[in-house]
C-alpha cells in the first residue's frame, strides 16, 4: 500500500500505503467529464489510487506537469483499498468510469495477472520490457501474465519494522532507544511481554497497539507462504505460521494491549495525534502515512526499530492501464517517469515509500528520516528488503486477509470468541471467493 501501500494498505500498501487521501463517495475514485481534454492538444491523464501513494504529496506531478507542458494530472483516491477495489472490479466489468491509470494493491496482483489480464493494456506494446532489469526480479514477475504480458510497472514494497512513539515509551519508564528496543522485542513473545509493562504504567487512554489486525497482517508479511503454496493450492486454513499469527493477534486482544481501532477509520486518523497507542507495526509506506495524519507535531516523538520476528514484507502495489482507458500512451510515459528510479528514490525520501527499483535501493541506503527522530529509515528498511521472504501470491489474497482482519475485529471490539469468529472468517472467505 501504499497505504495501503497495508494496510494495505496499506497502503498501504499502501501502500500502501499510505499515504493519505480523503475518503470519497462509496463507491470510490473515478473519471469524470470535467476531466475532458481542452482544445490545443492538452491532455489530462486522470490516476485513480487508493489509501496515498504520496505522488502528489511528494510534489511528482506538479514536476511533470513543468517537464511535459500541456499535460495535467488529476487524481482521486479511496482511503479504503476494500472499497477501491470493489469499486474497480464494477468499472473494469462494465468498461467504464476508468482512469488512464490505476493502482493495483500487491494482494490483487495475481487476480489481474490470472484472471484479468484481458482488461489491462500490455505495456509491452509501449515499450515497458525494456525496463525489466530496473526492478527487483520478484517485483517485476508479479506483474507479468501467463502469456509474458507487462500488465503493471511496480512502485514501492512494503519492507516491515516497527514504529513507536518514544516520548510515551519515556512517560512509562521503558527504553527508547531503538537498538535495546530491537533486543527487548527480538521475538513477538517479547513484543506482548513489552506491551504488559507499557500497560502497567502507560498514559492515561493509551493502548500498546493500534490494533490486533495490524499486529496479524505485519506477522503473516513475514511468510513466504501464507494463503496459497507454490502450486496455487489454498493453504490458509492448514497453515501453522497463519495460525500463529492469528494466535499472537487474539493473545494481545485478551491481555488488553490494543486500543481497538479499525485501520483506516476516522477514529484510527484521529489517534495519531492523540497518542492513542504507543507502538505499531510499521511497513515502509505508513511512514508518510503517519506524517500527514499527525504534521509537524507529531515530529521528533515518534522513532523506527526494527520489527521482532524477523523481516518481512507487508504491501506495495502497481500501475497499471486499463484498456478502456482514453490516453494509454500518455499514461504510460506517466507511469514508466513515475516508477523510475529517481522518482522512487524522491518518494522515498519525502514520504518514506520503499522503491522498488534496484537504483534506487542503493540510493537511499544512508537516508534518515529527521521526522522520525533522525531513524537511519534507509537502512532499516533496505535491510528487511534483502531479507524478506519472495512471497507467493495468489488469486485471492486481499480477500483472505480481509476476511480474517474482519474476524479479529470482532474479537477486539465485540468480545467473539476466537473460535467462533475463526469459524466467521472461514464463512467469509467460502461466500468471498466461492
């Protein structure tokens, strides 16, 4: 995700991400006749996004708009990468209201590689396999269809560490230093044990956590294989690193570490300035995230280690070109610009988006983030990149994952019992995916 680059997403994402974005009507971001295209050859490229991949915030089309006069982008985005997608499956099936460019969650990758491959542009045809040496090879494989089709150009990954707000860690007598912290929390056993001191002396109406299903989607980004095996096969519910991440998330829920917030919320924006929770698990893209829900006040109290468990990988997404789309070249050339290396290493650097693009990893290897308490974010991140697992994707992730987040909720904030809501989640996904 952006922002799902998370979480999503994001992301979450998500990309992520992250990156922010009002949330619009229901149904989500899309085209609209006051984009038409005015007389003199002027073209208005419309990019449809979910949660923020930070483009604008970063300041990415205002600078293409001056290298390429006459073009103007315009873009909509939907916080919720759930209804976004729900959105553009509506949009792609009735071949209309497309932007020129849409976000794809890493999730849904192989939904439009397997299933939807027809409905996307080969951007092949506008040059795009020469760019296959630019990106990390599992980036760049994700995309490609059964018939070697480029069906999206990758933006950022999701690399996972942990955020945490170092001024509430002092008001509670805990370490705030970043590497004793990364021993403390060496295990996801000593990130819970962590949470029950912080609880013991913690601010007044401040959890440990956000929520258990950030804590479940950041533990199952540490898997290579999670929803489906290497050979497509559905494997969720056999799955024991699944299990214990669910168990991990139900365990913090029981010891009352969460502050119970539904990601992406209203009331989840609103906590980052009110100090709500102290730690939250972290991919790359919710750095910006962060940034644009608390500004300048928030600068300086929160701090970056890394995550316990091991690296991991949580979001990241892709552009890609609807066939319905009205200026397929001209999105392209956005596209290909937007997702080159240097792009990516200024988006990494301004919203904290990890690239995608092997130049642009290097880059950023010594970056530090002075929002973030000057945390060297280049290395913590790149580290966890190199070490997280090639995850295998499969057709329905995204639903899978929102079916069980969905279950935890109802463990968190209606008090289910796990089993029964276990049992919900198992329901979900047989009604989502059939």
């Amino acid at each position: 995700m952006p922002i799902a680059r998370a979480a999503k997403k994001a992301v979450v994402r998500l990309g992520a991400v992250t990156l922010a974005g009002a949330l619009l009507a229901a149904c989500g971001g899309s085209t609209d006749d006051s984009s038409s295209d005015s007389a003199g050859g002027k073209v208005t490229i419309t990019v449809d996004l979910f949660g923020s991949f930070g483009y604008k915030e970063a300041g990415l089309y205002a600078e293409y708009e001056k290298l390429h006069p006459g073009v103007t982008v315009k873009q909509t985005d939907t916080e919720d990468e759930a209804d976004y997608w729900k959105s553009l499956q509506t949009r792609l099936a009735g071949g209309a209201g497309l932007a020129d460019v849409q976000g794809i969650e890493v999730g849904r990758i192989a939904s439009v590689t397997q299933q939807q491959a027809d409905r996307f542009e080969d951007l092949k045809k506008y040059g795009a396999d020469s760019l296959k040496e630019q990106f990390a090879p599992a980036k760049w494989a994700a995309a490609t269809g059964r018939g070697g089709e480029v069906l999206g150009l990758g933006t950022d990954v999701g690399p996972e560490a942990m955020c945490y707000r170092a001024d509430l860690f002092k008001r509670a007598g805990l370490p705030t230093d970043r590497e004793e912290l990364a021993k403390k929390w060496a295990t996801w056993d000593g990130y819970l044990d962590l949470g029950k001191q912080y609880k013991a002396k913690a601010p007044a109406k401040s959890a440990w956590l956000d929520s258990i299903g950030s804590l479940y989607s950041i533990m199952i980004g540490q898997e290579k294989e999670r929803y489906y095996d290497a050979s497509g096969k559905l494997i969720w519910e056999q799955n024991p690193a699944l299990r214990s991440a669910w168990d991990h998330a139900v365990r913090a829920a029981n010891d009352g570490l969460s502050a119970k917030l539904d990601q992406w919320s209203p009331q989840w924006n609103q906590a980052f300035s009110a100090g709500s929770f102290a730690t939250m698990p972290c991919p790359a893209w919710m750095l910006g995230y962060i940034k644009g829900q608390t500004g300048e006040a928030g600068k300086g109290k929160w701090d970056v280690a890394k995550l316990p468990g091991g690296a991991g990988n949580w979001g990241g997404s892709y552009l890609a070109v609807p066939k319905a789309a009205k200026h397929k070249k001209e999105a392209y050339e956005l596209i290909e610009w937007l997702t080159a290396p240097e792009q990516q290493t200024k988006l990494f650097q301004k919203q904290g988006n990890f690239p995608s693009a092997t130049g642009a990893i290097d880059k950023v290897a010594d970056a530090k983030d002075p929002f973030f308490s000057n945390a060297p974010t280049g290395k913590i991140f790149g580290d966890a990149a190199k070490e997280a697992p090639v995850q295998v994707l499969g057709v329905h992730d995204q639903n899978i994952a929102q079916q069980i987040t969905n279950a935890l909720s109802e463990v968190e904030r209606k008090g289910t019992a796990p089993e029964k809501a276990w049992s919900n989640a198992k329901k979900g996904v047989e009604n989502t995916i059939g």
